[in-house]
C-alpha cells in the first residue's frame, strides 16, 4: 500500500502536457469581421482642372483666353445648371460664376457627371459676366494615347502567347455591317466610329474601313476645307445641313450646320465651324470611308 501511494503521489506532481489543446476562441472573436480592405487611390485628373480654368480667364482679354484654352485637355464635374436664366442644354459647376459647358457631343443618356475631354471654343459676353465653353465631348472619358498604354502597362511574361483582342463588332449600328464596313453613308449616326484628335489637338470621328488607294489617307481630324480638297481633289458632291443646335436659343457656337463632301467610291467627309456660304472655315470633324459610296447626297 505504501508503495502505490508513492506512485500516485508522483503522477499528481507530474507537469502538464505540453500538447495539451489551446483553449478555442470566444464567440465574440469568431464572429468578428474581417478588417475591410483600404479604398482604392483616386484618379488624379486629367488636364486642366476648372481651377485652373478660372485662373486662364483673368490672363488677358477674351481673344487671349481663347488662344489659351482651344485644344487644352480639362477634367471637370458638370451639372445641370441651377442659375434662372441659364442658356438652354448647358452644364455649370458653380452656378455663381456664370460659367456654362455646352457638348459639341454627348454620349446616350449624358445627364451630367465627370468628363475628361477637350476646349474647342470659349466666349466671354461682359454685361453680366457669362462665359460660354464649348467642348468636344461629353459622357466618354479621353483615350490614352496606344504609346502611354504601352509603357505605363507592365510586360507579360509570354507576350508571344498572348491572345489578340477580340474586335467590336459594329452589328446593328445604322449604315453599317458586323465587320466595320459602311454600306449606306447617308444612315451613319455620329459615334459608330472611333474617336481620334488630329491638327492641333481637334477631335473628330473615323468610321468605316477605307477603300484600297483610298484618297482620304492623307486626311487629319482638323484640317480645313482648302488642304482638304489639295489632298483629296474635288468632291463628286457637296452641301450643307442645319443641326440641332441651330434651334438651341442663345446658342452662338460654331456647330449650327456642317458641310458635307462626298467622294465616289471613297466616301464622304464631314465639316464643321464656316459660315453659311462660307465653308472655307470649317474643320474636318468625320471620316467617313465607304468604297461604295455612290458620290452623291
């Protein structure tokens, strides 16, 4: 009996196992959410900022502001204008500078919002201080140049087996095919095409596939009328239509009609910014190439 003493004595003095199972965590620590990842950075701006913008306004008199900002890249947050008496179909960011944005162009269904894109006119009327800013485009942000892309991307590691990127297809766009080809030219709706700035910064449109020795190879988004017709030679046929715009009440922008030449079998090209009656003004703003085009509005 004294002997199983001992050995019970010892056991009860043993130290506990260093195996023994962590005890399990309290409810409250299981239930406990995952620390929420941090937000994305925001997109620095691009261009010009409407900072930036009111700063170019006091540079000089109006003909100077304008210089200054035509072609100019800006970044700006635009809203339905909240001010009585604001020009019709115009944008503002702060009401009380009397400052309004008009879209030479829109995206569908642009009611306001962020817009990168560029100046293409500017108008300063000095009884009661109202500026007017004309820009390109507005509901689409500005493309990165294909060089920028390029080097801002990181290089894959098997590029060579990378695959192409599928084309847009262009089915059941007005005037057009699937494959990107212009079958009626008098159907095309501005944006089918792919945007692109030309001379001086100006934006315009290319649509279509050109035709083989097409004349228009030459052309830039920009030019005017005269270099056009020395490159290209004279239209098969050519007029004027009013636009939308010309039914804007105080709308004085330079995009209330546009010229239009077309060339058989090459297509048809597009102008905007004369004069009625006076074209040699006017820039080129849309390409378009149609090897079947017909050669006469």
């Amino acid at each position: 009996m004294a002997g199983l003493g001992a050995l019970l004595a010892g056991c009860a003095n043993q130290p506990p196992s260093s195996t023994a199972a962590a005890p399990a965590p309290s409810p409250a620590a299981r239930s406990a959410p995952a620390a929420a990842p941090p937000p994305p950075a925001a997109r620095a701006p691009q261009g010009m900022t409407y900072d930036a913008l009111k700063n170019a306004f006091n540079a000089g008199n109006t003909a100077r502001v304008k210089k200054d900002l035509v072609g100019q890249l800006v970044t700006l947050e635009l809203a339905k204008p909240g001010a009585r008496g604001a020009p019709a179909g115009t944008y503002a960011i702060n009401d009380a500078d009397r400052t309004f944005f008009r879209c030479r162009a829109t995206s569908p269904g642009f009611s306001g919002g962020t817009v990168t894109t560029t100046v293409v006119d500017y108008r300063f009327v000095a009884k009661g201080g109202q500026r007017t800013i004309d820009l390109a485009r507005c509901g689409e942000p500005a493309a990165e140049s294909p060089r920028a892309a390029a080097a801002a991307a990181p290089a894959p590691a098997a590029a060579a087996a990378a695959a192409p990127e599928p084309a847009t297809s262009t089915a059941g766009k007005a005037g057009m095919d699937a494959r990107g080809n212009v079958v009626d030219s008098s159907k095309v709706e501005a944006g089918s095409g792919r945007t692109v700035k030309g001379l001086n910064d100006f934006e315009g449109e290319i649509t279509g596939r050109p035709a083989a020795n097409s004349k228009f190879a030459r052309l830039q988004i920009g030019m005017s009328t005269k270099q056009v017709t020395d490159l290209a030679g004279s239209p098969t046929d050519q007029g004027a239509y009013v636009t939308g715009k010309a039914w804007i009440p105080f709308y004085f922008g330079s995009d209330r009609h546009r010229f239009e030449m077309t060339y058989k079998g090459q297509g048809r090209l597009i102008f905007a910014g004369g004069g009625m009656g006076d074209f040699s003004s006017g820039n080129l703003i849309w390409i378009i190439h149609n090897p079947n085009e017909p050669g006469y509005r």
